[in-house]
C-alpha cells in the first residue's frame, strides 16, 4: 500500500461517523428519562415539605405553609436528633481520617509479608453483610457498655467504613513519590513528622475522598441506630423518620408533610459538606479511577 493510500485509510478509520437525527433524539430522550428519575424524589422533597396536605405524588402546594417544619421541632424533638447526627457523623469522619491515613500509609510504605494478601483481606472485609454482623456487634456493645452512648455509635460507625476506606487511603498514598518523604528523613524529620507535612497535604485529595464517604455513610446508617440506641435524648435524624413514619395507625396513615420537612433539612448537612469540599473528592475519585 502506498503512503496516500495509508494517510487516506487513517483518516477514514479516525473520523468519527455522523450520528443521525434518529440516534440525536433517542439520545436526549434517554438522558430527559435518567433526569427526571433522578430529580423527581427532590422535587416531591421540596414541594411537600410546604404543604400542608401533602401526599404520595407530586403536586404543588394549594397554601405553601411552614406549618410541617414547626411540628416537627415542637413535636417530635427534630433539633435533637439533628444535633446527635451532625455530632456522631462529624466525630466519625474525624475517627476515621485518622486511622485510615496511618493505616493506608502502612500499607503503602512499610515492607510486610504477606502484603497484597493482607491488602486484599482487607477489602474482603468490606463485603460482609451489615445485617449478618448486627447480632454480634449488638452483643458486643451490649458487653462493653457502648449501648445507648455517643461513644458506642461513633466507634461503631468508624469500624464499618475502614476495611474499604483504607483500601482506598492505600492507593493515593502508592501515587505520592517516595522521594518527598526521603528528603524530609534527611532533613531531620521524623516518619510521623514527614507524613503529617509532607505526604498529607500531598494525599489531601485522598483524605477528601475517605472524609466524606465517612460522613455520608454514618450520616444515612439506621441499623445501628435501631439496635444500639433506646433512649430518645440519643436518637438521630433517621430514628427520627421512623418513628414519624409509624405514628398515627401505623403506616397506613403517612405523614408526608413531616417526613418531607425532614428530609430537606436532613439534606442540607451533607449538601454543604459536597459543595465546600466538590473539587477535592472529584480529583480525588478520578484519581482513583485512573488506578483501577
């Protein structure tokens, strides 16, 4: 094959076909769908939440009120629960940057037998099923006094996210240059020392990434909840949605206003968290991506 013939091959194979009107418009039909699945629960959130007599679909409120968010601070004792859950969730996150960030960096730096097994057996943790572990864990709590306590559901919490946490911590700790923390050994720091100055602040997208994957997951956690905790003074935002779900016969009479009022307000914690911290954990998730 001659050079034209080759030059006139590669760019026929490098041009990108034409989509049609017919590809164009199932395309934007498709992406309308995904959208409107997805923003259909906000909008019932944020509609009932101002109605009075909201019900089970989607319907504009007749007289916006905000009748549903005053009963549920002078009814059901919502500041509380949102007190405890922005005190367990935040003190988790913290609990587990910690450990994760000197578990993850043990993993990554220091020579251990046995290394990839004990990596991978510890993401294997990661898939026992919470609902299998809940018997031993309350018996446990129950053992050690951690039942009815901030303490129980914070450590608790803590335990639940690691074994996926660290694994993850692992990777972004792997991508920073061993050559940063030998520079600072010959500067006279210590190994701590070089990992609180020089590797975290490298690794800041990482610790972004497990910071709010933590709070997520022990702000939106109930089955501990509703084992660990009997005492109302101690109970969080998703205690709060049962209990209100269950009132007045049962659940056949759902109090949609309420649970909608909850839900917005339950919803701006972690809405702030996403968008004070957004460029960190998008760099940190497609770092990530890129070492899968």
């Amino acid at each position: 094959m001659t050079p034209r013939a080759e030059t006139t091959v590669a760019r026929t194979v490098a041009a990108p076909r034409g989509a049609s009107w017919l590809e164009t418009i199932a395309v934007h039909a498709v992406f309308a769908l995904v959208v409107v699945f997805f923003l259909a629960p906000f909008v019932w959130l944020f509609t009932a939440a101002f109605d009075g007599r909201a019900q089970a679909y989607i319907r504009l409120p007749e007289q916006p009120t905000v009748d549903n968010f005053a009963r549920i601070f002078t009814e059901h004792d919502f500041a509380r629960a949102l007190g405890n859950s922005v005190l367990v969730a935040g003190a988790t996150m913290l609990l587990d940057v910690v450990a994760v960030s000197l578990a993850g960096y043990s993993l990554s730096r220091l020579d251990l037998r046995f290394k990839s097994w004990i990596t991978y057996a510890v993401l294997l943790l990661q898939t026992m099923p919470l609902s299998a572990t809940m018997v031993p864990i309350y018996g446990l709590a129950q053992a050690l006094g951690l039942r009815n306590s901030y303490l129980g559901l914070i450590l608790i919490h803590a335990a639940i996210e690691l074994p996926f946490l660290i694994w993850l911590m692992k990777g972004f700790f792997d991508g920073v240059p061993r050559y940063l923390e030998e520079a600072a050994w010959l500067d006279g720091r210590s190994k701590l020392r070089a990992l609180i100055e020089i590797v975290l602040p490298v690794a800041r997208n990482g610790i972004g990434v497990v910071a709010g994957l933590s709070f997520l997951a022990a702000w939106s956690e109930v089955l501990m909840m509703i084992i660990l905790i009997d005492k109302q003074d101690l109970k969080t935002v998703p205690l709060a949605f049962y209990e209100v779900l269950r009132t007045r016969g049962g659940y056949t009479e759902v109090q949609y206003g309420l649970i909608a009022a909850m839900g917005v307000l339950y919803a701006v914690p972690v809405m702030a968290i996403f968008f004070a911290t957004r460029r960190m954990m998008v760099r940190g998730l497609i770092a990530t991506s890129r070492g899968l």
